[in-house]
C-alpha cells in the first residue's frame, strides 16, 4: 500500500528504509524523498516508525530515558539549610 503518492513510496519501503537506520520521518525523506513534496503522508510515516517500523528506536529510547533523568537530577540544585530549615 502507497504511503507517499508524491513519490510511489509502499509501506514496505518505509519499513526497509527504518530498518536500515532511518528512524525519523525526515531520515526517511533523506532516503527516499517521502513527505518532502505535499507533506501529508508525514502523520502516516510517524505512525509506521511508531509501530515498531524502527527496531533501533526500541533499543535507544531505554538509554534516552535514562540519559534524560540523569540530566534532570543533576541540574536540581539541592536546598540550602535555610532553604531546607
Ligand atoms: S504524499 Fe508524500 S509528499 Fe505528498
């Protein structure tokens, strides 16, 4: 089934393209030109990535939570004793 009819790209392209590392609807767009045109197929390539489409975006989003959380913590200054008093 046609995901971009701007440029006859297949559900199936988009899963080839994602599991060779592109896992963002522009790095699919770097690989192929999907969505680079009208733009409306762009949800649609969101929604195929987001399915498990990219088996590296399961892998990282573990790491990149943590990452995320570790940042958060260390930029919380601790309260001062006056603060804490
Ligand atoms: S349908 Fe994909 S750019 Fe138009």
């Amino acid at each position: 089934m046609y995901v971009c009819s701007c440029f006859g790209i297949t559900e199936q392209q988009v899963r080839q393209h994602a599991e060779t590392g592109a896992c963002t609807p522009r790095q699919i767009a770097g690989a192929c030109k999907a969505g680079t045109d009208c733009g409306s197929c762009v949800r649609k390539i969101q929604a195929l990535l987001g399915r498990g489409a990219c088996p590296r975006r399961e892998a990282l989003d573990p790491v990149v939570l943590t990452t995320a959380a570790a940042t958060a913590a260390a930029s919380v200054p601790a309260p001062t004793a006056a603060e804490a008093a």
